[in-house]
C-alpha cells in the first residue's frame, strides 16, 4: 500500500457544557470529509451549539453497526480521507463505539489521532476526593442481580480506587449489593450530571449513599469507590521483627521498620505489643 494522506481522528466531546470543546475538535468537525458519530443528530447539534458547520459527510457508527461500517471507513482512510469518530459524549472507546475502527486502522498502519477531552471517568475521578494514583476503570455494573454481586465480590480485595457507570434506575440496588458484598463503611462518590447544570457530588460510605439512592434519582451516573484497604498479617509481621531483633536490632526500631514495608500494619504500639506476647511462655 502506498503512502496515504488520510488518517483517523478521535474526538472528545463535552459530557454537558458545549464550551467545553477544544478548539481542535472544532476545527476537526469542519474540516473532516467524514464525521463518523455514535448519533448523527447529536453531532450535528453539538456543530450547531458550537457555532461550526460540519464540511464533510456524517455516517453512524453505534455498537450495532460498526463491526459492518469499518471496513467502508477504512477504504476511505486508504484513499486519503480524514475521518472523525466521536460518541455522544466525553471520549470515543471509553464505553462507546470505536475500538474495531481503532484496531482496524492499526492493522492497516494508518495514522490514528486523538483530539483529548472530556471524560466522565477522569472527571469523576478528580472531583471524588478518593486516591488518584493507581485506579481501574469497569464500564458499567452488570445489569443482572446474580452477576453484579459476582462482580462487587472480585473487588472486595482490590486496592485500586474504581471507576464505573451505572443507570439511574439501577443505581439503588447496585449501592445495596455493594454493601452486602463490600461492607457498608467502604467510601464511595456517586457523580450525577457532572459538567451539567445539576451537577451533584455526593460522597460518603456505601450504606450512606445507598439510603439516599432509594429516592428516586436521575441523570447521567457515575460512581467512584474506594479501593480496599490492605490489611497485613500480624504473625506475619511479628515474625519480621524477630528476624530483625536476632540480628541486633532493638525491638522498637525493627517495629518501625517493618510497619514501613507493610502497608496495612497495625500501629507501633500494636505490634510492640504483639512481639512482647509472643515472647510469653
């Protein structure tokens, strides 16, 4: 294959607030042949509030149609042409349509771009006041009782802060298994409507937020939970110090030093405490 002029552009756009387009998707907008969109009305209504008139031919790509749209896309990427992918809100690929384009385009060594933007995971992430440096991202909660609470068990363990979307017709029963699977005192922010007019930010623990979940509860939802808090083995960390001790450390400072390594260790004390009864005959 010849070298091509045409490449693959993958547009973030606002989650509520039009004004929170880059100025790179505007520019994208009017000048891509083709604007490939999860609701065609819906990009051209976002064009409109943006004061832009998309130049190029507006084609659907949903869940049901892209694995059949792609291919035609691509011939066109191959022949030179810029094609736009943006889904009805925040990031194309982050729980909307795009990857098979995405992952065709590589196949065929094709430039793909992506013009960042607004995402309700980041966003949620940011304002949710929970751990920030490591976190995982779950799309949306099974809708089914039995898999939901299958799925909420798999992250009693995990440490990461966690990221997921849920309906608001859901969001009640979800927060209710999430007690019963992870304990009612897990942390957790429930983001309603973020960006937008009504935006709401609720934080508290899981038996907090299920309670106010039960009134009835409306718009976009996001939730952001707290990741497990690791809890280590006090035998475990008792035997550590006497390693240390045998060695010539003073037992307050092999205390020290293995809390240190050990996240989830009890306090000072507590272990201080531990080593002297086991010294007990």
């Amino acid at each position: 294959m010849g070298v091509t002029t045409g490449r693959l552009l993958l547009g973030a756009t606002p989650l509520g607030q039009p004004s929170d387009a880059s100025k790179r998707l505007v520019d994208a907008l009017a000048s891509a042949d083709i604007v490939a969109a999860e609701d065609t009305r819906r990009a051209r209504t976002l064009a409109q509030s943006l004061g832009v008139t998309i130049g190029g031919r507006v084609v659907s790509l949903f869940d049901q149609n892209e694995a059949t749209r792609v291919p035609g896309l691509i011939d066109e990427i191959k022949a030179g042409a810029t094609v736009l992918v943006v889904s009805d809100a925040g990031m194309p690929l982050i729980n909307d349509p795009g990857y098979r384009m995405v992952t065709a385009a590589v196949e065929a060594g094709l430039a793909v771009t992506c013009l960042p933007g607004p995402s309700a995971v980041t966003t949620a992430l940011a304002v949710s006041g929970l751990p920030s440096d490591r976190f995982c991202f779950e799309g949306f909660a099974p809708r089914k009782q039995s898999a939901r609470r299958a799925w909420l068990a798999g992250l009693a363990t995990e440490q990461r802060t966690t990221v997921f979307f849920e309906s608001p017709r859901r969001l009640a029963e979800t927060l209710r298994d999430a007690v019963d699977e992870l304990g009612g005192q897990r942390r957790v922010v429930v983001c309603r409507e973020l960006t937008k007019t009504h935006e709401e930010v609720l934080r508290g623990s899981l038996a907090e937020l299920a309670d106010w979940a039960d009134d009835k509860v409306l718009g976009e939802i996001t939730v952001v939970l707290d990741g497990a808090r690791p809890v280590a083995d006090v035998a475990t960390l008792v035997a550590a110090v006497t390693a240390l001790v045998e060695d010539g450390m003073r037992v307050k400072d092999a205390c020290a030093q293995v809390i240190d390594a050990h996240p989830g260790a009890p306090s000072r004390r507590e272990l201080y405490d531990a080593v002297l009864r086991s010294r007990e005959p």
